[in-house]
C-alpha cells in the first residue's frame, strides 16, 4: 500500500465496493464494518456488532438457498451443507478472494502483527459487511451479495463435507484422547416437531451446547462448536 494512501478514504470504499458489487447509500455503515477491535474497543463503533447480525444473516441466506436447491436432502445433509458453507475457513477464503484484509481499519499494534491476514479477522469482517449491506440495502441486497461471493462454494458433493461429529472425532484420537460424548439436555415441543438441545463433552472438560430439530443435527452443532473454538484460538 503506497504511503499516504488512507484505508477508510473515499477511494478506498469506492474500490471495494466495485468489487462487492454493491454501492453503500450509508457510507459509515461501510466503514463501520471494517473498524476492528485493535483500532475501537467500543462494541458500538467496531464491526463486532455487525459481524454478529452479518453471521446470522448469512446463515439465514444460506439457509434459504440449500432447502431450495436441494428439495430432496434431509436435515443432516443440509445441516452438513449450511457448516461448509458458513465456516470460518470458508468466509475466511471469501474476504481473500476481495482482498478485504487491504481495507481493514486496525489500531496501530495490530497492523505490524499480521492482524490484516488472520482467517479469524478475515472470516469476521466479511460477516460484518454483510450486516451492512442488510442495514444499508435489506435483505435482498445481503442475498445478492452472498450468492455472488459465495457461488463458487455453495455446489459440491455432500461427500466431500467433512461431519464435524466425524471430524472431532479423528481429531481427539490423533491426538490420543478420549472420543466425545454426547448427551440430550432437553427435547421440547409437539412429537411431530420436536427440538433437542444436546451437550457434548470431551475428557478435557471442554463443552458445548447447541439445538436441532434432530438429536443428529444438535450433536452435529455442538461438535461444530467445537471445531470453531479450536480454529479461532488457533488463529
């Protein structure tokens, strides 16, 4: 990046939103969602609330897309789909594919550490300007933006999408531990329609909680849960 050049600059919104094919009629919603922590610790000013409605919003799209695409898949395949697809590798490797870590707004420690780069930062800022876009345009806009980005990553073989119950699982045992366990918290609702929430606990005391309409798909979450704290504290 060439001296002088400012990352929160008129030009510098103008090039990226050409690249997210979407033009701002807000332009603090954009630059909001590039504000990281490092540089506004105040959750009201960074990108973190932003990132918060952006995951959902992008679960929700995601969502929409596969039980249309694929009438015929059951709740363990779409939930299996709906991980890949919504994973922080996965958004990690959107961000890069607009070079979004360029237009990142970090604190001054933050900008020599290799912050800019981070999977975990990357994967978090395209969320949050999917909040924006939401705020900014609703949720046609989002949808837009979601199934442009995210086109090459939404067909692939179920078989190729790794169960995160199948993946905790090897991972424990590479690593000489015990399997996980899982166990049912609560099943409510009609019979016809129930929901479960499942715990799944590893011998290291590690847990986590997640819902289905399944026990499957509950378990599956909660493994998923997992995996997505390893990551980030990896990253």
């Amino acid at each position: 990046m060439s001296q002088g050049y400012k990352v929160n600059s008129n030009k510098a919104f103008s090039q990226l939103e050409q690249r997210l094919g979407y033009v701002f009629k807000n332009k603090l919603l954009l630059k909001n969602a590039l504000i990281h922590s490092s540089h506004l610790h105040d959750e009201t000013a960074n990108n973190e609330r932003l990132e918060f409605h952006g995951d959902r919003v992008l679960a929700l799209i995601v969502v929409d897309y596969m039980f249309n695409e694929y009438p015929t898949a059951g709740v363990g395949e779409l939930a299996i789909r709906l991980n890949k697809v919504v994973s922080r590798k996965t958004c990690s490797e959107i961000a890069k594919s607009i070079d979004l870590g360029k237009y990142l707004i970090l604190g001054h420690d933050a900008r020599h550490s290799g912050t800019r780069t981070r999977a975990s930062v990357l994967g978090g800022a395209i969320e949050a300007v999917i909040g924006a876009v939401y705020h900014d345009g609703g949720l046609e806009e989002a949808r837009k933006l979601v199934l442009k980005l995210w086109q090459p990553h939404l067909s692939f073989e179920v078989t190729d999408a790794i169960d995160p119950k199948s993946e905790l699982q090897e991972r424990l045992q590479i690593m000489g531990r015990e399997i996980p366990t899982y166990r049912v918290l609560k099943k409510e609702g009609p019979s016809h329609a129930p929901k479960f929430q499942v715990e799944v606990s590893l011998s290291s005391g590690e847990k986590a909680v997640s819902h289905g309409m399944t026990k499957k798909e509950a378990e599956r979450k909660a493994a998923q849960l997992i995996l997505d704290k390893w990551k980030k504290a990896s990253d």
